[in-house]
C-alpha cells in the first residue's frame, strides 16, 4: 500500500487569469482521494499550504509580476513536500498555477540526491527575467530549477541548481518563446514536442523519457500540466494550445510511468474552473492520477 499525501496549492500568483487558485478544490471535487483509496492507497489530505489574496496585492515588477509572493509560496510547499516525502510519502501537489512547481521540485530534489523530472507541458516554461515577454512566473519554473533566472527563486531551499539538464525531459511541446528556445538549447534538456509524438508514438517517447529521467537517479517527479492536452479535452486551462496530446496518449504516459515503479511526486496544475465545463478539466485530471498510480482495465 501507497502512502500518498494531497497537498493544495492554490496560487494563481505566476499568471493573470483568476480562478486557477480554484483549481485544488476542483480536482478535489472530483474525486481524487476516493479513487485513489479505491485503488488500494492509504491517502491523507494535508490541505492547502497558506496563499495571500491577490487584490490585497500589488506588482512591484512587471518583468517578474508577484514574485514576493511567489517566492514565500514556493518556500512553504518546499518546506511541506520535504517534509512529506522525508517520511516515505508520495506528495500528490495540487495547483495553482505552473509557477508552484518551483516550491514542489525543491522539496522533492531536497529529498534525494538525484530526481529526475518528467516535465508534461505544452510550454517550455524556461523563461528569466530577461527573455519572459509576459513576466509572468508560471513560465519559469523549469529554468528556476535548471539555475537559470532570479536569484530568489534559484536559490529557493538554500541550494541550487535542482536538477541536473540530463535528467530533465519536455514532453508534450509546441509553444515555446523564441529567446526561451535559445535557453531550451543552451541547457541540454531532452525536449519531445508533439510532432516527435506524432512520428515516434507516444508509447516510445515515454519509454525514453523514462530512461532519461529514471536512469542514475533516485525516481521521477511528474510536473502534470492540464494544458500539454489538446484544449478539446481540458477546455479549462488559462493558455489552451491547438494540437495537444490526446486522451489516450495521455493516459498511456501515465500507464508507463506507473509502470516503471520510479515515481516519486507529481504536481498537477493550471485547471482553471473559471474557464472550464462542468469541471471536465478537474475531472481529467482525476483520472490521469489514477493512471499515474496504477489503474488499469485489467
């Protein structure tokens, strides 16, 4: 039996489109902690790590909008996820908005000496301060962990770099920022857009994914971004890109990583209900967690 430990973080601090902070609760509404059980795990929720109120708010730098507030966010479920996975647990991460992943990959690279990351996206999010054209922090989680950008958020922790580029793989790409290509390409990162997809079959480009990040490490955290789906399936993200992976490509990533036994922590962010339809995008997100730790037909 799994230990496996819900943790909210509802921040939409990294982006401007409200409602993304709803997002734990709706992925709790739809069931997540009884399907898990249901799969033979002993789940707790730990409930949700404290978020300020964005309209009591101000941004002091428009090139990295919110970034106190991010950084002290990032800090407390750094602090949580060490703590969680220090006691044999799975953190299970429910966000918010991509930019707590800086707060969830520290505290799962505090707790190993080497984690590899599965990065399941249709962003790159390895902007800085110097190439974001947005300033938004959710498309900066990945360089943050990488070393690359503001210091504040590099050095969430006390240590960086938290990954080593080897052990990084982006699965599911097709927006990527020109001057944040140029930093996907600097860095090393294996990187696997949809037209790699597409040629390769899902099914091969997990296996390798899985290599890379699993080979001479201590398991894989998972960075679940809704929106690496195509939007006809998660109508309820904050950046929908055309052309995304599909439902069962989707679920068989999952499967194979299951499958592998290597899977550490995983966060799961940008379900937005605001934007979303009856809640399929929490709903989806339920059930690519429940192939993530272990469901299957038969």
């Amino acid at each position: 039996m799994t230990e496996v430990r819900i943790i909210g973080a509802p921040s939409d601090f990294g982006q401007e489109r409200r409602g993304v902070d709803m997002g734990p609760s709706a992925i709790r509404y739809a069931g997540l902690i009884e399907k898990l059980q249901r799969l033979g795990h002993h789940v707790i929720d730990l409930g949700n790590i404290p978020v300020p109120t964005p309209e009591m708010q101000e941004i002091q730098n428009h090139k990295m909008k919110y970034l106190d507030e991010v950084q002290t966010i990032c800090q407390s479920l750094y602090e949580t996820v060490k703590n969680t996975m220090a006691q044999r647990q799975i953190p299970v991460i429910l966000g918010g908005d991509h930019s707590i992943s800086i707060g969830s990959v520290a505290g799962a690279a505090a707790s190993t000496q080497s984690l590899g990351v599965i990065w399941f996206d249709a962003h790159g999010d390895m902007n800085t301060e110097e190439t974001t054209p947005s300033g938004n922090i959710h498309g900066m989680p990945l360089a943050a962990s990488l070393g690359f950008g503001h210091q504040s958020l590099v050095k969430l922790g006390g240590f960086s770099p938290k990954l080593k580029p080897d052990k990084v793989v982006l699965v599911g790409a097709r927006s990527i920022d020109a001057r944040e290509a140029d930093l996907i390409r600097q860095s090393g990162i294996k990187v696997y857009s949809m037209a790699e997809i597409d040629q390769l079959g899902m099914g091969a480009v997990m296996e390798e994914a899985i290599h890379i990040a699993g080979n001479e490490t201590d398991g894989i955290h998972l960075s679940l971004d809704l929106d690496a789906l195509d939007p006809m399936f998660v109508p309820g993200v904050g950046t929908p890109v055309n052309g995304g992976v599909t439902y069962r490509e989707g679920h068989l990533a999952m499967e194979l990583i299951a499958k592998s036994g290597l899977l550490l922590s995983v966060d799961a962010v940008e379900v937005n209900p605001i934007l979303d339809v009856q809640n399929r995008t929490g709903q989806m997100a339920v059930e690519l967690l429940e192939s993530l730790f272990g469901k299957m037909v038969i």
